[in-house]
C-alpha cells in the first residue's frame, strides 16, 4: 500500500522549480499522494493550482499564525475557497508564540483572532482543520474548546508536544501528524508520545522543505520523504512498514475524504 504525505509546502522556494522531479521521486519512494498547505492569502491560487494540475494532490486554504503583516481573510472568503473540490481542509491555522519579540501573549490576541476566523470558517464548510502550534498548546487547546473545533475536527501537523497535550487533543477528536522530527536522535520525548498514539489517529508527513528526516537530514525536504517517517514509525511501534502504511492511508481518507478529480 502506497503512503500519503498529509502536509507538505509544493509551491515554497526549494520545490516548486522542480514540479516534474518531485512528483516522480513521490512515486520512486511509494507516496503516492500529498496535501499541499496554503499559508498566505496571496498563494492560495498557487496551492490550488498544483492541486488542479495534478489528479494525487489536494490543497488547503489557511494564513499561518507566524505571517504576522499578511492580509487578513474573513470567514466568508476563507468558506467560499474552502468549497471548492480539491480543497479538504481549512489551515493552516492556530497559534505561534516561539517569536515573541518582547510581547506578553496578552497582545498575541490578533493571532488568536485569526485562529477563531478559521475555526468557525471550518465549521460553516463542514471541512476539517490543520493546526500549527508552537509554544502555545494551553492557548491552542483553549479556543479549539472555546470555538467548538471539535465539530469539524482536524489534525495537529508536525506534533512536537507532550503526551498531555496529545491527549487532549485526541479527546476532541483530533488526529496527530508526525514529521521527520520523529527520526531525530534529540527527539526521545516524542518518540515515547509516538508509540502511545492509537493508530486510528496517526498520520505521516513531511511539512517540506523543511524538516528532512534523518537520514537526508539538513538537505531540502520534500514529499517523498514521508517514507523515512512511516519506516521510523514502524520501527518504534514494533510492527511493519506495511501496517503503518495500511492505517495512515484509512486515517487520511477517514479525515479528509479525498476525491480525485
């Protein structure tokens, strides 16, 4: 069975010069198909258009947290986008507050505002969440509860938190996606969260160009890779490479329901 690399950035510097060249080192390495994630209003028509071009790949419409000075989009237009086919998700969203630069969370409040746009924006499509968190679960978790994502569920992408968080996020009915952070030698804390995850809520990706898995560590990411992640998951849990790919593809499906167009 092939794998799906549930959150990957195609249109981003490193790989969207090398279309052609991805998308066969996709099928060299079995992963057959990719989300691709939008992070700025202004590339949306570029995620999507990948998508469009390509029968195995999908898009998201979302503004990253981080991208502090992009435009805002309201909740209409974010529903309006998320409508069409190719698009299974809203994000990605949530909150980041690794760069504060002086500020106390208190005046992050844009960030959780622009959280709150895409969660009920999810809810209206009927579309899921992908959410990005760092060094703000508590707030995180918080408004997931608040704004009843748990109504449209989703998935916590590139988990690096604790077995607490990962919990909590579970009890809402989310689903937790493991990058190439996973093979990592620093990585103990979440190798330990990956082995305790129920295998009905795992899924595998690469959040490329970043983050390569070990052993292509520091080289440019890219969708293929997911591969090293599932063997690496395999190997923690104890069990083939083969279930692995069995029950991330149902979990993807189960999640995103992907239709091919």
């Amino acid at each position: 069975m092939p794998l799906t690399d549930s959150h990957c950035h195609l249109n981003f510097p490193g790989l969207r010069e090398r279309e052609d060249e991805i998308l066969a080192a996709m099928r060299e390495h079995g992963v057959l198909r990719a989300l691709n994630i939008s992070t700025q209003v202004a590339e949306f028509d570029q995620v999507l258009g990948f998508a469009e071009r390509h029968a195995n790949i999908w898009a998201t419409v979302g503004v990253h947290p981080d991208t502090e000075h992009e435009p805002e989009v309201d909740q209409a237009t974010l529903v309006a986008r998320a409508r069409h086919p190719k698009v299974l998700a809203l994000g990605e969203t949530g909150l980041d507050y690794y760069r504060l630069e002086g500020r106390t969370h208190a005046q992050m409040q844009w960030q959780r505002d622009r959280f709150a746009v895409h969660i009920q924006a999810a809810r209206e499509v009927g579309k899921p969440l992908v959410i990005h968190t760092r060094a703000a679960a508590d707030d995180t978790l918080a408004m997931m509860r608040e704004q009843g994502a748990a109504d449209c569920g989703g998935v916590l992408h590139c988990f690096t938190e604790s077995w607490e968080v990962a919990r909590a996020a579970l009890d809402l009915g989310f689903y937790i996606s493991l990058s190439g952070i996973l093979t990592f030698k620093n990585a103990k804390d979440l190798q330990e969260v990956a082995r305790k995850l129920p295998e009905d809520r795992i899924l595998v990706e690469t959040d490329s160009p970043y983050l390569a898995p070990v052993p292509h560590r520091g080289q440019t990411n890219q969708p293929g890779y997911t591969r090293y992640v599932a063997r690496f998951l395999a190997q923690l849990r104890g069990c083939e490479e083969a279930h692995v790919e069995e029950f991330t593809e149902a979990n993807f499906d189960r999640l995103f329901k992907p239709v091919a167009h």
